[in-house]
C-alpha cells in the first residue's frame, strides 16, 4: 500500500489560485442549490451547511494540528446553549449573542486544550470525548439550561424586516457565513502558521529547531476550530428553536468527524462536501433502514456511519479530495508527458565573499554557546559524561568521535530534544537545556539532523519557507483576514528562493523536496536552517552522501558562513574534512572528551590516535611519532 | 460509618468492571499503540448478547461463554480486517478506525437488540448484611471473577512465553521480530485478550448496572480513564486505577451529587494528565520526542 498520508496541508502545492476557483464554484453551487431542490432536500441542505462548519473547524484541527476531537459536539453544544440564553433570557440579539457564545465557547476549549495538547493524540480524542459527554450531563443536570426539555423558543433571525424562516430563506442565510469560514480557514491553511503546523506533522523535532512552537501553535488551532463549532451552534439553536442536551450527543460527533474524514481531512472545502454527503446518508439510511429491518428505532444510521468511517479510513484516507486529485492526476497523464524536472547540478558560483552577515550579529570571539558538565545517562548507561564546550561567534568547531561516542546524544541535549541527566547549555545569555527546541531556536541557533528530516509533504521551497518562521511575525488572526500577511509572505518566499539559489538549489525550488537525491536532501536541509539566520548553527554529519564536489562546495559555503560572523559546531566522520575546516576540534570517546584543541594539535593528540587506531595511550605515541601527517587519521 | 462501607463496597465491585475494561486498553496499546475505541462495546456486546441468550432459555453460565466467544470472535475479526491491513499506523488513523468499528458496533446492537437497556438476571440472586452493609452476591461474583482474570492476566504476561514476546513486541518491536515474534500474531492475541476482559467485565456488570446498545461509550471512556490512572502500559496499574475510578465515583454519588457520577472520569482524567501523565501508579514517565 501507498505511504499513507491523511495531510494535504502544507506549502506542498501552491494552489492558491485553485482555491479561489474551487470556492467560488461552490459559491455558485450553493447560490444554486435552493432554487432546484424540493423543500426536504434543502431542509436537509440547511443541516448540512450548519453541521459543515463544525466539521470544517475539526478538519482544520486534524489537518493541522494532527490531533482528534471526539467532542466536537460538546463546543457546538456550549455554543448553541449560549446563544439560546442569551436570547431567550436577556433579549440579547442574535448577533451580538452569537459574538458571545463564541468567546465562551474559545474560552472553554482553551482550558480543555491547554492541559491535553502536551501530550499525545489519543488523551485530547479521549478527553474531549469525556467532555462532551460532560456537557451533556451538566446540561441535563442543570435548571438554569432547563434541564433535559432545554432551552425553547429562540426566535428565527430577523434582519432588515426580513424573516428567515423557511428552509430556502435560512440556507441563503447560511450559504455567506460558510463560504466567510471556508475562506478563512484556507487563508489559515495556506499561512505562516499552516505552514508552520505542516511541518511539525512531517516532523515535529526539525520545525521546533527551526524555531515552531508546536504547543502553542496547537492550541491557537484548536480554540479554532472550537469556534467554528461555535458558530454552527448558534445557526443551529435559531434554525430549530430549540436546544436540549442531545446538542452534546456523542453520534453528533462521530458525524462532525465522518464529514471531515469523507471529504478529506485538511482540505478546506472538503468538510463542506463531505457535510452535504453524509447529511444525505443520514436522510437516505433513516428512511431506508426501518423498512429493512422492521421494528428498527433510534439512530439507525449510525450503521452506515460506522461503516463508512472504517471504509475510508481504509480504502481512501485522503478521503474525497484523494479520489479527485487521483481522477485530475489520471486525465492530465493522459494529456500527456508532464515536463521532467530538472535535476542539473547547479553550480553555486565560485564567490569567497562572507555571507548571511547581518546586522545585530554578536561580535567575532564574543562567547557564544556555553555547554557545562552536559551528562546523560541511559539507564545504567553514560552516553555523554561531563561534556564541556564553548563556541564564540564566528568560529567553526568540530565535534569527532568514534561511533557511538556520544556525539548526535551531546548535539541533541545542546539543542533541546534530549533532556540531559546533569549540566547546562546555555545559549547567548538563556539556559536551554531541558527546554523544547525551539526555546533553542529563539535563542538564535538552529541545527541539522544525522537522519534527514525533511518535511516530506513539501516543496524545496516549502521547506526553506519554514526556516523563515521566526523571522516573520503573522499570527493566527492576521492570516485568516489575509491583508497584511499577504506581504510578508511575498517577502519569505523571496529570502527562501534567495537561499536556495545561494546553495545551488534555485532550480529544484518548486519539486518536493523528498523526490531529491539524498545528498541534495543535505543541502536543503541546510538551507532551511539558514533560512533562520542563526547566530550558531548546528550540523550533525553535514557532509555524509554528498559527492567530492559537493562537499568542498559545501566547506567553501561553512567558511563564507563563518566570514559572515556565524559559529558552526558539526559532528562529522570525514575527519580529513573537519581537520581542514574548523578552528577547534573536540574528539569524544564514550561519552567523555579527550580532546580539544586546534586541528594540530588533536591531529597528534596520542590519546586521538588511541582512540582512532584501537592501541593503547603508551603505544599510540609511537604512532603518532611514525606516521604524523594528514594520513594519520582513518 | 455504614454509608461509607456501603458506598466503598459498591465502588470497589463497580471498579472491577473498569479495571476488566482497562486491561483491555492496555494489552491493545502496548502491543500497537492502537486505543482501541470499541472496547467499551465489547462489553456491552458481551452484555446484550448473554441477555439475550438468557432469555432464550439458554443455562446463564453457558451464556456467558457463549456471550464471551462471540465477542472474542468479534475481536479477532475486528483486529484481521480494520487494524491488520493498514500500514504506518497513527495515532489519528487508529483513533478514526476504531471509533468506526465503535460506532458499527453501537448500531448494529440498536438494530439487533432494540433501544432499550436491559439486566442480566444474576446467577446468585439475593444479598446479605455484613455490618449493616448490604452485599449483592452479584457484586461478590464480579469482584471474585475479575480477580481471578486480572491474576491470569498478569501471570500469562510474566510467566508463560506467549505472554512474553507480547511485553517484547510493545517494548522492542524491532528487536521482537528479529528474534522470531511474530508482530501480526501478536497483534491478534492482544485483541484476543481484549476482547475476553471487556466481555466478561460486559457480563459481569449486566446484572447491576444494566446494558444497552449506547453503554459501551461510558464504558469504555471509564476503562479508559482506569488505564491511564495506571499509565496505560500495566496491567497492575490498570486494576489499581479501575478500583480507585470506581470508588471515587460512588463516594460523588452519594455524597455530593448522583448526577455528577459520569462527570468524575472525566475530572480525574484531566487532573491525571496534567499532574502526572505517566499515572499515578506508573514509574516511568512517558517522554517521548
């Protein structure tokens, strides 16, 4: 089976224009829809497009923040409770009302999201399925929400003298605020922070180094989609006059979740697709099943709902927008050849001048990263054993070492994703050590993976673009409204192609950037990085599956690096490449440092060549006498 | 005094179920990682089909069996055809599985067994005082049964080999493998054992607490909220957090509200999860980047 991927976020597609023709299509579609169908069908209609935004808020969640809730019923529920009573009781209007019980409803996911979003996916699905239920037990608990009858006579909209009270009128009601939700959430999708949480869903360590604060992130896009959920909420409670506890109900739920999963998890459009879909199932199955199964009550479609969920889930994750893209991508084959991608080497040009200096940059020689006694242990096992190092800007240090000396354990407590058992890192001024990576990354340094972690689901330049993140500020609320965030973006996109173009990628910008060669994957990620401008920048074995050619590009770009003020510390096993390059050397050997000191000086280190050769200390004198000289090391 | 006997007694049998449930949650997640949402329908399954059986005519110990069976049968079905074919498993991905295989469960006990929830008639039927605490027979089988299961289960995973290259696999799948475990056949006894625990916790709690086609949503969020207080990884956890779930519920029923009952899973499972996510009896905190 294919590599299964439920995300079709992130900067992989630059579809913005397809989007903007997809949404104006449904528009139409929508505008269209009232005027043909019979009365039922649009009573089912209205159902869909107010159960639609609740499913397009929990598709944003899954596609995002790569979590699910199962309560989404529960902030649906709180919001049409809200709105009921304020109506009802306080003569609030519906508008004004509506404001309201979307901030109580953020406020409650905001405490139910702060807790849970730490940890692992399946205790916020769990939690908020709790949640849900607890709505549903407060509500029918409760007197002041009228217990188990609920809250009644909440009024239809009335706007301009008008009154939107039959099916056809509240769909047309309904058909801009949808159509306002969708837009959002694709400006919310195609943003800093889609982009951002793309990322962390291909790989979470690389975009926290690059400075993503994931949780946070997580959270933001959570109130999020509680606030769509919301928002149905009150369209609900004024389409149907009523709100009791069964708002909460657990299959209601299920069903948010089956019309995001139907129409494709991320995609924005798809919840309202997958809505109108499973509104329809729901329609068909409640007539269909009692005639099947005589004597058959209650939520009989559940079945079919059960069914369906574990089918596409299966057979189809990507849900209907995977069928379309696989339908598009059959026909434009059939068209013809589409043009190859260009894999020529670009040649970076042979410039020597400094590079990325930039104004702010701490002064040559001024310390820079401070690493005290770092320690780890492994159960009964040191990998890392009172690890010393300082780096000043603008110098380039080696960190070499046999395998499994401690190298990539001492290079991931440094830039936070190992929690060291003893010692300090601290980083310009900040302790880090034991702080998530991008407290790291705030910090002004960044680093790069042993084991690529290229964000898989995006382009070269997607992945530069992420890279850019801490030197852009749109939050949340200034992508969905689009107008100031559209600059920036313009601004990222044109540092990143810079990069790119600096590193010899500029042509590959646009493919995705696993579709690379592996050597080339190095480079990119390494971009990316630099993409942030770091002050120090972190390289675990940099110059592996690079080619000859590659790799003194590769060193002639670390000295520009260095000439343009920045400190680079890399973890390497071509020693004869890190003995040419870099200003100090420290040498690990498990887990301790024997050695440190300029490349001459390690280079004939007897306890380097111990250490290197397999002889003991006494004899490695004679060998570091007999064979001094570059062709000393392995 | 006596109320707080009487209140400590009932939660203690009604906390037995959860743990049955619980281990459940765990010998699945362990093995996979996958939180198998239908665990709670197990049991109600396991409930609604001994009930039926019974009424049948059906001898109540050979409903049971037969209620246990089937839904063991349902299990390993469940694990062949939903969990088995699907590659690079996730956390999201396995949630949305098995919340469909939940929801097909539910509605295919509503269209079987009608909306109504119904009892079990007990095999004791009757109670005794002890002390001025009223004891049901029945709530003295579930807390013999489920104790006797939970010290099977345990045994099987310390003691026999099959038990072992279980724990194996959930610690080191690579490591499993190359060593001859086999992860498919692994997976299948995980959802073996689960579907066994939950269908006879459904069987047990029929009599007492009812069963209908909508228990198994409480059911399983309580098992689950149980397996958690227990760090989701020990069967002994799991046990401890069900009795202790199951107490702290009857202790809110009787003396602050009967309606909040349902709300404490729910509380405990947030306070647990902020204040320690690795739960209160586990050892190790679950860290992973």
């Amino acid at each position: 089976m294919a590599r299964r991927r439920l995300l079709l976020t992130g900067p992989s597609r630059r579809s913005r224009r397809g989007d903007v023709v997809g949404i104006a299509l449904l528009a139409v579609l929508l505008v269209v829809f009232p005027l043909v169908a019979t009365p039922s069908v649009i009573n089912v209609g209205v159902y869909a497009l107010i159960y639609g935004l609740a499913a397009l808020g929990l598709s944003l969640l899954m596609g995002l923040a790569g979590q699910v809730s199962l309560g989404q019923a529960g902030f649906f529920a709180i919001g049409a409770y809200t709105q009921g009573v304020l109506v009802t009781r306080y003569d609030f209007g519906g508008l004004a009302a509506s404001v309201i019980a979307v901030a109580v409803t953020m406020t409650a996911a905001l405490l139910v999201g702060l807790p849970l979003l730490r940890l692992r996916g399946h205790y916020l699905a769990l939690a908020t399925l709790g949640f849900g239920v607890i709505v549903a037990v407060l509500a029918s608990e409760s007197d002041f929400l009228g217990a188990t009858s609920g809250i009644y006579g909440i009024a239809k909209p009335e706007m301009n003298n008008r009154l939107y009270n039959s099916s056809t009128e509240y769909f047309l009601l309904l058909v801009p605020v949808v159509l306002i939700g969708l837009l959002l959430a694709r400006n919310v999708v195609e943003s800093r922070i889609g982009r951002a949480l793309g990322a962390v869903n291909d790989s979470e360590v690389a975009a926290e180094s690059l400075g993503v604060d994931t949780f946070r992130l997580r959270v933001q896009v959570f109130v999020l989609s509680a606030a769509y959920a919301s928002v149905a909420g009150t369209a609900f409670a004024h389409w149907l006059g009523v709100v009791n506890p069964n708002a909460s109900n657990f299959p209601l739920s299920v069903k948010f979740l089956l019309m995001a999963v139907l129409g494709g998890v991320g995609t924005v459009y798809g919840a309202v697709v997958g809505a109108f879909a499973v509104e329809g199932l729901d329609d068909g199955l409640r007539r269909l099943i009692p005639e099947l199964v005589p004597g058959a009550v209650g939520e009989v479609q559940l079945i079919g709902f059960g069914i369906l969920l574990t089918a596409i889930m299966i057979f189809l994750p990507g849900g209907l927008h995977q069928l379309w893209t696989t339908v598009r991508r059959r026909l434009a084959a059939r068209a013809g050849p589409g043009d190859g991608p260009s894999g020529a080497e670009a040649k970076a040009p042979p410039d020597e001048g400094p590079l990325l200096a930039r104004e702010g940059r701490p002064a040559p020689g001024t310390p820079l990263l401070e690493v005290r006694g770092l320690t780890k242990r492994f159960g009964g096992v040191t990998a890392v054993d009172g690890f010393d190092l300082t780096v000043d800007a603008g110098e380039i240090v080696a960190l070499i070492g046999p395998n499994g000396a401690g190298k990539t354990t001492a290079f991931n407590m440094i830039s936070g994703p190992v929690v060291p058992t003893a010692g300090t890192v601290t980083m310009a001024g900040t302790r880090v050590e034991g702080r998530k990576p991008h407290v790291f990354a705030r910090a002004g340094a960044t680093r790069t993976f042993q084991n690529l972690q290229i964000f898989t689901t995006a382009t070269v330049l997607g992945n530069v673009m992420v890279g850019r993140h801490l030197r852009s500020t749109s939050g949340l609320l200034g992508a969905a409204l689009v107008l100031p965030a559209r600059r920036e973006e313009r601004a990222v996109e044109a540092s990143a192609r810079e990069l790119l173009e600096l590193l010899g990628l500029g042509a590959d910008a646009d493919r995705l950037a696993v579709d690379l060669p592996f050597g080339r994957q190095r480079l990119v990620e390494i971009a990316r990085a630099l993409a942030l401008e770091p002050d120090l920048l972190l390289l675990d074995e940099p110059m592996a599956g690079l080619s000859g050619a590659e790799r003194r590009d590769l060193a002639r770009l670390l000295r520009r690096l260095r000439a343009g003020g920045m400190a680079i510390v890399l973890v390497e096993h071509d020693v004869e490449a890190v003995l040419a390059l870099a200003d100090r050397v420290a040498v690990l050997e498990d887990g301790v440092r024997i050695a440190l000191g300029t490349p001459d000086e390690v280079r004939h280190d007897p306890a380097v060549v111990a250490a290197y050769l397999g002889v003991e200390p006494e004899d490695a004198d004679a060998v570091a006498v007999a064979d001094s000289g570059p062709a000393g090391l392995p | 005094m006596t109320d707080l006997l009487q209140l400590l007694f009932a939660g203690l049998s009604q906390g037995a179920v959860y743990a049955l449930i619980a281990i459940g949650f765990v010998a699945i997640f362990t093995v996979s990682g996958v939180i198998n949402l239908a665990q709670g329908e197990f049991a109600a399954l396991a409930g609604l089909v001994a009930i039926s059986a019974a009424g049948g005519g059906m001898l109540l110990p050979a409903a049971a069996v037969l209620a246990v069976s089937t839904v063991a049968i349902v299990a390993v079905v469940m694990e062949r055809l939903v969990i088995f074919p699907v590659r690079g498993m996730t956390t999201l991905v396995s949630l949305i599985l098995t919340l469909g295989v939940s929801t097909g469960l539910k509605a295919l006990m509503l269209l079987i067994y009608g909306p109504d929830a119904k009892g079990l008639e007990p095999l004791f039927p009757g109670a005794f005082d002890l002390a001025g605490v009223s004891i049901r027979y029945q709530e003295l089988l579930i807390l013999a049964v489920a104790g006797v299961v939970a010290l099977a289960v345990y045994w099987f995973y310390e003691k026999t080999l099959a038990g072992k290259s279980l724990r194996a696999c959930a610690e080191q799948p690579v490591a499993a493998r190359l060593v001859g475990i086999s992860l498919s056949r692994a997976s299948l006894l995980s959802f073996l054992i689960a579907g066994c625990v939950g269908a006879i916790g459904g069987v047990l709690a029929s009599p007492i607490y009812f069963t209908g086609w909508e228990s198994g949503l409480t059911l399983g969020l309580k098992g689950f909220v149980a397996a958690t207080l227990g760090g989701l990884v020990s069967v002994r956890g799991a046990v401890l957090g069900g009795l202790l779930l199951g107490v702290l519920e009857n202790l809110t029923a009787g003396y602050i509200s009967t309606g909040l009952r349902d709300a404490v899973a729910f509380f405990l499972l947030i306070v647990v999860l902020v204040a320690r996510p690795s739960g209160i009896f586990g050892r190790h905190a679950e860290a992973r980047v």
